[in-house]
C-alpha cells in the first residue's frame, strides 16, 4: 500500500465530502461512514507527525484542529433529517478546506508541504 501525504489525505476527503452532499440520504450514510474511517486516519498522522516533530509546525495543529471538528460534525449526519445531514457534510468541508493548503505538512512530517 501507498502512504499518501497529509494533504493528499486531506484532499480526497474533501472530495469524498463533496460526494456525499450530492447522494441521497442512504448513500449519504455509507459514504460518511468511510470518510469518517479516512478522518480519524488523517488525525492519526497529524498526530504522529507532531510526536515525530516534537514541535509542531502551525499547519499541524491547525490541521488536527480541524480534523477533529470535522469528525465531531460527522457525528451529526446519524440525523435522520436529510438536510440536517448535508449541511454537516458542508460543515466539515470548510473546516478542512479553511487551513490553507500549504500549512498541511508532507508525508515526512518535517517540512510543510510546497
């Protein structure tokens, strides 16, 4: 398997986000269940990348910041009202999408990414 960077990581949820906004309400559940997996993959990387580092860059932790505000919003798309659902997909959408991409660090967890 492929170790993908951080912010790959973070690009293909957010794609994956976008996705889901657009299905309907039991396609919409699946997907966020994967997605909700590929978050707490993302946080687990951060979260080793600030270990590895010791000390962070700002990226990291704004990065984990807004990894765990998204996956706290997810929670909420267990809803059964449908637009109670899309509106916490788009939530979670702009958190990640908010840090700028140049703050997420690379795969090495040593440099941000260029």
């Amino acid at each position: 398997m492929t170790t993908r960077s951080v912010s790959d990581q973070r690009q293909a949820v957010i794609a994956a986000l976008d996705a889901a906004m657009k299905a309907d309400a039991a396609e919409m559940k699946r997907r966020t269940d994967r997605i909700q997996s590929d978050l707490a993959a993302l946080r687990d990387t951060l979260i080793e990348n600030l270990r590895r580092a010791h000390v962070g860059a700002p990226g990291d932790h704004a990065g984990l910041k807004a990894v765990n505000i998204a996956i706290s919003l997810l929670m909420s798309v267990e809803s059964p009202v449908t637009s109670i659902q899309a509106l916490s997909l788009e939530k979670a959408r702009n958190e990640l999408s908010q840090v700028p991409a140049e703050m997420w660090m690379s795969e090495s967890g040593s440099q941000p990414r260029p």
